[in-house]
C-alpha cells in the first residue's frame, strides 16, 4: 500500500477511534439516553469529520452493544433488557476468567504499577456519579484483557465488558464502590502472586456479585440537544484527557 493511503487510513481510523471514546463515555455516564437518536450529519459537525467517519463509529458502537442500528441509517442509543444483560455477564465471566488465567504470574512491575494507578483513579472517583465510577471499573477489566496480548480476548472482553456497563449505568442500585475497588486489589494481588486458581475464583464472585447489582427502575429521560450533549465529551477527548488503553501486539 502506498504511503500517502496507509497515512490516510491511519488517519480515518484515528478519527473513528476518537468519536467511539466521546460517544462511549456520554453513553455510559448517561448524557446521552436509551433511545437518543445519534445522526451522521450531526456527529459529523461536532466532531469536524465526514458523515462516512461518524457511519464507521457507529457501527463499531453498535458492535459493542451501545447503540443501535435501525432502518434508513437511524442509530439510536442502545436500550439493554435485563435477559440480555444477565447472558452478558454470563458470558463475561467466562471470558474474564480465562483473561485472569492467562495473566497470573506473568505480569511484569509495570503492569501491576498501571493496574494500582488505574484502580487509584477508581478510589479518587469515589463520592462522584455512579456512572463514572461505573466506566473506570469497565476500562480496568479492559486493561487486563489488553495485557494479554490477544486480539481476540480484547475484542470480545471489550465487547461484552461495554454492554455490561450500559447495563450497570442504567440500572444499578445506589451502592458504595468500595466493594468493587478492594475486589480489584484483591485481583492484582492473586495475578502479582500467580495464583491462577485463586484469581479465578476471584474474578467469577466479583463480576457475579457486580451483576446482583443491577435491574432497578431506569433513570428518568432529559430532553437536551446531541450537540450541547456531546460538547464536553468531544473537548475531554480533544484535550487527551479520557483514559487510553495499551494497543495490542500483534502476534508474529
């Protein structure tokens, strides 16, 4: 592939990379509501690309359960029923604990280091909105699954880890996260010791006890503008504030 179209793909892919982070976060933290229509033209404006770049989001988006794809190109904010959720986590729990049983024992000083720091993130999070609390502990399962190193398990893990999320973000019960945060202690310290067994059994009662935390009454829907919605979002994003995860290695 010539240089100057390897350049332009790396650049559409930047951008579709940078509107799925924006959309990700005003979904789950509940700016953006069930149902909230999500336009090409509009997000094409907010965010300075064409409406073929906010297509591609989109469609990554609704790859990962957060929004919905429906006739004549209308994307909607997903609206998750809690059988689905309850199969999501399911099948979370599976994935995760294969993601824990290929990592213990194995992680090097850095990632252990990068994995406190991000659950030292979560603690400071502490006494804000659910929603946030909700979306870090999300992007610390997602860095596990990162740490891996196989494409395939950060895809899927992704995938189901952000339905999963949507689901908490709309439903769960007002609860302390100092549960979750001494959970994923608990975890770092079985990976750092390489107790596979053990951080498997972990990672099955913390993520089912994060699923008996979910299904109550959905939060009421505020009629607001995508545009005035999304503003903050596209700034944090613009800024390079939002959490970045590692790019997996590709395999030789």
């Amino acid at each position: 592939m010539p240089a100057r179209a390897s350049s332009k793909t790396s650049e559409s892919s930047d951008k579709v990379s940078v509107i799925c982070r924006a959309l990700r976060r005003a979904i789950i933290e509940q700016a953006l509501e069930p149902g909230a229509k999500l336009p090409e033209d509009a997000l094409g404006e907010r965010f300075g690309v064409s409406r073929t770049i906010a297509r591609h989001a989109l469609g990554q988006l609704a790859a990962e359960g957060l929004v919905e794809l429906r006739r004549n190109r209308i994307a909607v904010v997903a609206t998750p029923s809690w059988q689905e959720a309850r199969d999501a986590f399911d099948i979370r729990i599976e994935l995760e604990r294969l993601v824990v049983r290929q990592l213990a024992g194995k992680l090097t000083k850095a990632q252990i280091a990068e994995l406190n720091a991000h659950v030292d993130a979560e603690d400071r999070a502490r006494g804000g909105t659910d929603a946030v609390s909700i979306r870090l502990a999300t992007e610390f399962h997602i860095l596990l699954a990162h740490m891996t190193n196989s494409p395939i398990l950060v895809r899927y893990v992704s995938e189901v880890a952000y339905r999963c999320c949507l689901t908490l973000s709309l439903y769960s019960r007002p609860h302390s996260t100092e549960c979750a945060i001494n959970e994923h202690r608990a975890l770092i310290s079985a990976l750092a010791k390489g107790d596979a067994a053990k951080v498997m059994e972990l990672m099955h009662h913390h993520l089912d006890s994060v699923a008996n935390r979910a299904l109550v009454a959905p939060t009421p829907q505020r009629g607001r503008d995508l545009l005035d919605i999304l503003a903050p979002y596209a700034d944090e994003v613009a800024s390079d504030r939002v959490v970045k995860l590692p790019k997996v290695a590709r395999r030789s």
